[in-house]
C-alpha cells in the first residue's frame, strides 16, 4: 500500500525523521524503494543531473509527466510527488489546475510540489481544494534562480527570515500537506519548523527539520560538482568509468566477449553452413 500524505505529516508528529530522495528512472526508482525511503521526488532537479541543463529552467511539463509516470509505476510503497515545472502554474490559476491535473492523472503520483511564497498561497489553496495534495518550498527557490541571483543562501537577514517564516504559516494555511526548505540558515529552518503543524523537509537547512531530501545523483557520488549541502554515500563516478574503462579495453583487446557470454549452433549445423 501506498504510503500517504497523512503517513508523512505522521511522521512528524511521532517525531520520526523523513528520508526523501529524488528518482528519474525505473531501475535507480525500484532501489530507492527497496532501501525503505518514504518519499521519492521526481524534481525538476532532472534538467541539470538527468539531461544536462545548467538550471531547471528548460524542464517542460511533458518532461516531467514522462519521468513522474516512469517512477511511480515502478513503485508500489513510497509517495511519489511530482514538480511542477517553471511557469506551468505561475501564469493563472487555472493554469496551474490543468497542469496539476495533467500530473496526477497521467502519472499517478499521490502529490504535486511548487516553488514560491506568499504569492502562490492562493494557487495551492486552490490545488488542493480540487483534491490535490501540494508540497511546498521556500528559501533557495531554483525555478527563480535569475532574480536570486544565482545559488544564495535565503533568510540570513532578519526581514528575509521573518518574510520565510511568514511564507510558511501561509503556506500551510493554505493546504500544503509538508514544505521544502531549501539553503536557509539552520536557526531559521528549526524555528519554522516549531511553528508549523506540517513537515518540513530540508535541503541545505540544517538537523532541525522534519526531514531531509538529496538528489540522487549527489547521495551516488555522480555529480560533477558537489554542493554544499551534499554528502556523497558512494563513488560511483569512480566505480562507473572503472568499468566502461575496462569494457572498451576488453572489446579492443578481444578478451570480451568469451564463449560463455555467446551461443552457437550444433555442429552439424556448423557442417552445412561451412559448405554453403
């Protein structure tokens, strides 16, 4: 059975600590699963580790529906929640009903996630009012990366840590079942976290949130470069050019591949052949 967005907030409450990871694809997905994590997010993350992008700017809604449908079917415990990309819910409302619905119905993920404040309390209000569970993010939002100036810290400054905390409060008042806190100072991260009734999940916020969500690739040791709120629990940047390596050494060489890894005819087969 699925675990729920009730499960999650549970969780919370019993003071359990909420491992959430990215996915992208089926195999790395099904792992994620077996290793008992509660929470997989297809993030729009995937414009820079899964396609090369240098933001996730140029993720479309068609990118994520097609990655967002590949994990959950590959799944059948952890809740899936899907990002929805930039500007596919900032335009209008009723935008972001139609590309929400779009999600839920041709995935089949159990919640929606969206970047902004204040400003997008409305639009969850809404989401949620028709039926769909939305997960929050404030602080380092990268959709807005531009106007933020690039990959900053938020909430250092007290009228940027009061205008984070205020986003929350309105945030959960209005539907949000859990919120991302991303890149903000630890105090502010556990403060937000004391006032709100719902999780709070942390990425570069510090020990004191609900829970902790990582990009796969950087828990996996495949990122290019490793950001700061990162730690790599394998290299398999290492483990994986080792073995290409020696892939194409063997072709070349052809130690690669032997009988066992062939098939053959009998030999009278072999016999005819020869003689056509």
């Amino acid at each position: 059975m699925r675990i729920s967005i009730l499960d999650i907030q549970r969780m919370k409450a019993s003071g359990q600590p909420i491992a959430a990871i990215t996915a992208y694809d089926a195999p790395t997905a099904r792992l994620i699963e077996g290793a008992d994590a509660p929470l997989i997010l297809v993030g729009d993350s995937l414009g820079m580790v899964f396609q090369g992008q240098d933001t996730t700017i140029g993720v479309t809604l068609d990118d994520m529906i097609y990655h967002g449908r590949i994990v959950a079917h590959a799944t059948q415990r952890p809740l899936i929640v899907v990002d929805l990309p930039f500007m596919s819910y900032k335009i209008s409302v009723e935008q972001a009903l139609t590309a929400a619905a779009r999600v839920m119905r041709e995935t089949g993920a159990g919640a929606v996630k969206l970047e902004g404040g204040t400003e997008v309390a409305p639009t969850v209000q809404r989401i949620v009012e028709s039926g769909i569970p939305v997960m929050a993010h404030i602080g380092l939002i990268p959709q807005s990366f531009h106007q933020l100036g690039g990959w900053r810290i938020q909430g250092r400054k007290i009228d940027a840590a009061k205008q984070l905390l205020n986003a929350a409060l309105t945030l959960e008042a209005a539907g949000a079942f859990a919120i991302v806190l991303e890149s903000i100072p630890i105090t502010v991260a556990k403060i937000i976290t004391q006032k709100l009734s719902i999780p709070t999940i942390g990425i570069g916020a510090g020990i004191h949130c609900d829970g902790q969500i990582q990009v796969l690739h950087d828990v996996l040791g495949l990122s290019p470069r490793q950001p700061k709120h990162a730690k790599s629990f394998a290299d398999l940047k290492s483990a994986i050019h080792g073995a290409v390596a020696a892939y194409v050494e063997e072709v070349a060489s052809r130690a690669f591949p032997t009988a066992e890894h062939a098939t053959d005819v009998d030999e009278q087969t072999q016999a005819e052949l020869n003689e056509v």
